[in-house]
C-alpha cells in the first residue's frame, strides 16, 4: 500500500473510534431516570387557541387521578389485540399479532419471544386522549364500556359537559372512532382549545437507539415535498460526531392538517379526522424502561391534533369522526388506504424524492419474492442483477467511448502543445476530435449518474421495508439490521462481516478501474481509496444495503474485466499545415 492509501486508512480508523467514542459518551451522560410517585399530576398547560396558536406547543400531557383503579377493555381480531383504559378514555396499546416484537439476533444468542410488536407502548396518553384546560378533562377518567364491535368512553364533568368517545374496530388495521361533545346545560359553554393525542412513536426495543422515530402530518396532496414533514426525535444531540441542537417542540397546519402520524422504523399510527385538524402538534416525552440495565428511560415523541377553542350552546353538541390506522408501514396496505381516503397515507414511508424508484424497487421486490418463492435476500441479488443487465448497454458504450478517449490522448497532448497560447482554439480542436471519433467527455459520469437515483431509491426502500425485517439470508439472521456476527472483545465493537466485504469489493473495484485521462495523480490515488470512506459511513447500516452494494460491486468486477478487452478504433489525426504567405502563392 502507498502512502496515500496509508493516509486514507488512518483517516477511516480514526473516524470510526471518534465515532465508537462519542456514542459511548452520550450513552453515559444521559441522566438517570426519574422515580413517579401514584399521585395526581399536576395541572397541565392550556392548548392551543386561535388568537395565541403559540400556546399549543406547550407539552401538554395526560392528566388522571392515578389513585382511582384503572379499567381496561381487550377486543382482538385477527390482525391486532387492541387495549382500551379508562385512564384517559383512549387506546392505550395495541399489539399486532403478525409481527414479533423482536427479531432473535444470532451472536447474542437470543431465543424468540412470544411477544408481538406494539404501537403506543407505555405511552403518558392513551390514543384520542383529549389534552387541554382541567376544566375540560377533569380527573381524566373515563367510564368504559364494551359495545358489538368496539368500546364506549363517557365522562360527565360538572359543569354539565358530556364526552363520549365510540371506538369500532375495523379490517386492515383500521380504528374507527367518534368523539362528542355535549353541553347539557342550560347555558353556553367555552370549550379551550385540545390537542386530540394520535399517539406517541416509541422504540421498538432496548437496541432501538430512536433514528427513525417521528411524527409527520400532511394536507392531502400531491406534493410529497410540500405536505409531509417529519419530527426526528430531540434526543439525539449529534449527527455522526458533529453536534445539533435538538428540537422541543414541532407545530404545523392552518386548518388543513388531514392526517397526523406517529412512526418508528417499520410502523406507525396515522389518525384521519373526516373533515380536516387545525393544527398538529409533536413533543418529546419520557416512557418507562424497557430493560433492567438501561441507564436512562427512553424518549418518544407524541403528537395531536389541534382544535380551536369555541362556544358550546346550551343543549347543542358538537362530534367529529376519526380513522385510525395503527399498523406497519406496508406499502402496499398504505397505498389502498390512501386511494380509499383519497388523502395519500403512503406518504408516511419517507420515500423522499427518488420515492419513485423506492416503490418501484419495492413493488419489484415483493413480486419476484411472491413468483419466485426466494427469501428476500436472494430476490436482492436476483434484483441487482437485472439491474445490471438493463444497464449493460450504457456501460459498454461508455467503456468504448472511454477507451477511445484514452486512445486520443497523445493527440490530446499534441493539441494542447500546439495551442498552448490559444486556450479556446484548443478546445475547439478537441472536441472536433472527440466528436469525430465519437468520444463523449460525460462518458465515464453518464452511468453512474443515471445509477444514482436507483441507488437511492434502494437505500430508501431498505430502510424502511418491513418485509426485510426478520428476513434471513445465509449467515445474517436479519436484513434490516446489520450482519454482527460478534462483538470484538476488549473494545465492545461490532463485526459486520458485509460491510467489510463490501468494502473490500469497492477497492478491488477501483483498482481495476483506470483513472480518467488528464486525472491528477494524488486526486487519483484518493478516488481509489474512497471506498473507505463509505465503509465507515455505512458499517452500522441494514445488511440488505450492504448486500446489495457487494453484489453489485461483483457484478460491476466482472463487467470490467468483460469490456476489457473491447476493441476501439480511432480515426487518424489531421495535421493541419501552416498556412502559406500570400508572397509564396503558386501564380
């Protein structure tokens, strides 16, 4: 190894300790978690108003007498086990049946539970908890009752204020749920503003370290860029080792908001009021330990939606109807569940803007998995072969077009020592040379710019498929997560074996491939080591990426030493005389 790559290799190493390092740090400077006692909590903010919409981000949070026993309601089918409490008067978890709540990792030798993945999970508020003045809330119990298909919330307050939430459980995931608001009495009531809880995002495990938690809400449109936005969660105070501040509070929406969802990795909670909310509102909160040996309880972040404040008349009430979705971000589920509510609920798959190759890829996946029978791992191989394939044209005219550029390159020379006065008339000459045998200066650029948002659209698409989670493939007993196979004694660091081979096959890959003609040699040397750099980027990162960036690596190996030997033919050179004196001219 030269001493460039040296460099390069010191570089990579030193970046991955900063960063082993830096995580350790944070890990121990989070506080200690704090002790509850069963007492009442103390009185919340008031929410949201349409003359001070600052107030709604306050971190309104749930308010119950805990003294009084808690009631609970179980209603299952065959998609979910949903659990109603009194507390509140809301969903309190939901457990869906189809999905683990962990994926046993090999190297810890971990045995399969017989838990289910929940939405919710030890969450301060039910889901459709009603937050706001205690005028409005009282003690926050509610009277549970089970109905044909669903759950009864009823709360009476003094003043003559009648809340009743209906709770009917649907197919595909679906909750649908009403929420009225009656004045009984025989004066007008001001009902303050509330925040509506459409559920709290939560980790999915003591390994979960919160990157993909959020909340998003969008207006119904078509404008993935315009009417989706995330909330990432505010405890995370550094990207890779630069610091952020973190955020406290996210607040979005003119009376537009026409869904609100809560999500981590591979699922979600999207509420869908029938006519739209006028705001939606997300802050951080604490959730119980999930483990003895955590240091530091969880964060979560819950969101809901804004209602303005009004006047209730005397014996009037108001009731407004909302669509819960509480399941995984399946694309597919999602996509139907958009065209039904015509309101693009696909969008809470954080596509972004190469999600047309995302779900292209995805779609892809998922029907040569269901033709072909193969796990998902194979169906990612069989898939970065048929890209290639497609591609195979495009890269062996680039390769000829290359080939014949680095051919031209003592004609080059010749041109540029000739007009080294004349930088313009060097170029013109160039190109008419390039252009007569049919050489394109993007040639070398052209592939791996059209490849580029297929590559993002796979990185995308793996990030948040659930069908990859728990998926096997040879040795790594999940493709979502990364391939550890140990962890390196002494240093407490994780072996991924395919990044490395990844890795690995990045460097073969760019040691086969030559540098481009007129290249500086030290820029040279740089580019080949590159492939270190994404090494450490990516070591943590989902084994079905690292995967699929080794095969194709393989593939595009082979294509190399296949188009070696492409023949090329350049067109002599025209020297052009110099022109002769008038004086000497043939008479």
């Amino acid at each position: 190894m030269d001493r460039t790559g040296i460099i390069v290799v010191t570089i990579c190493a030193i970046l991955l300790g900063v960063w082993f390092i830096q995580e350790q740090k944070y890990q121990s400077q989070r506080p200690p978690p704090q002790l509850t006692t069963n007492t009442v909590a103390a009185p919340q903010a008031p929410a949201a108003s349409p003359s001070s919409v600052s107030s709604a981000t306050t971190a309104s949070v749930q308010v119950f007498d805990t003294n009084a026993p808690e009631s609970l309601i179980v209603i299952t089918n065959v998609d979910a086990r949903y659990t109603f409490t009194s507390r509140g008067g809301g969903l309190k978890s939901v457990e869906l049946s189809k999905y683990p709540d962990s994926i046993p990792l090999r190297w810890k030798k971990e045995m399969a539970t017989n838990g289910y993945a929940t939405l919710n999970t030890g969450a301060p508020a039910p889901v459709l908890a009603i937050l706001g003045d205690p005028s409005l809330v009282g003690d926050g119990n509610f009277t549970l009752t089970k109905t044909a298909n669903g759950v009864r919330a009823e709360k009476v307050l003094p003043d003559g204020l009648q809340l009743v939430k209906e709770f009917h459980i649907g197919s595909n995931y679906l909750l649908n749920a009403s929420v009225s608001l009656k004045n009984g009495s025989d004066k007008p009531l001001a009902l303050p503003a509330q925040q509506w809880v459409v559920g709290t995002a939560t980790t999915m495990g003591p390994d979960d370290n919160g990157m993909y938690l959020g909340a998003m809400w969008c207006d119904g449109t078509n404008s993935p860029g315009d009417c989706a936005v995330s909330y990432f969660s505010p405890s995370t105070t550094t990207f890779f080792v630069f610091p952020r501040t973190p955020k406290t509070v996210y607040q979005e929406g003119a009376g537009n908001v026409a869904w609100a969802a809560v999500h981590n990795q591979f699922f979600t909670l999207i509420a869908m009021p029938k006519q739209p909310a006028q705001q939606m509102v997300a802050v951080p909160v604490k959730l119980p330990l999930l483990a003895t040996n955590q240091s530091a309880p969880p964060e979560g972040i819950q969101a809901a939606l804004v209602y303005p404040a009004q006047t209730l008349a005397a014996n009037s009430s108001v009731e407004r109807q909302v669509t819960f979705y509480a399941g995984p971000k399946e694309y597919r589920t999602l996509a139907l569940i958009g065209d039904e509510f015509n309101n693009r609920a696909d969008l809470v798959m954080q596509f972004g803007f190469f999600g047309f190759f995302a779900k292209g890829l995805l779609l892809a996946m998922n029907w040569l998995h269901d033709t072909t029978t193969l796990g998902y791992g194979w169906v990612i191989v069989l898939i970065t072969v048929i890209i290639k394939i497609l591609f195979w044209p495009l890269t062996a005219a680039s390769t000829r077009s290359m080939k014949r550029m680095q051919a031209l390159a003592p004609e080059v020379a010749a041109l540029k020592e000739k007009y080294k006065d004349d930088l313009q008339k060097f170029t013109q000459k160039q190109m008419e040379l390039w252009k007569k045998n049919k050489v394109s200066p993007m040639s070398g650029c052209l592939p791996m710019l059209i490849q580029t948002p297929i590559f993002i659209g796979f990185f995308t698409m793996i990030r948040s498929a659930i069908e990859l989670r728990g998926a096997h493939f040879l040795w790594v007993a999940d493709l979502s997560k990364p391939d550890t196979l140990f962890i390196i004694p002494g240093i407490d660091f994780p072996f991924n074996l395919l990044p490395l081979l990844m890795g690995a096959s990045m460097l073969w890959q760019s040691l086969l491939t030559p540098p481009a003609p007129g290249m500086d040699p030290a820029q040279a040397k740089m580019m080949r080591y590159l492939p270190l750099v994404f090494l450490v980027f990516l070591y943590n990162y989902s084994a079905g990426l690292a995967l699929y960036w080794t095969v194709n690596n393989l593939l595009t190996i082979v294509q190399t030493k296949l188009t070696k030997n492409i023949v090329v033919t350049v067109a002599p050179t025209i020297t052009v005389s110099p022109l002769t004196p008038l004086s000497k001219k043939k008479k």
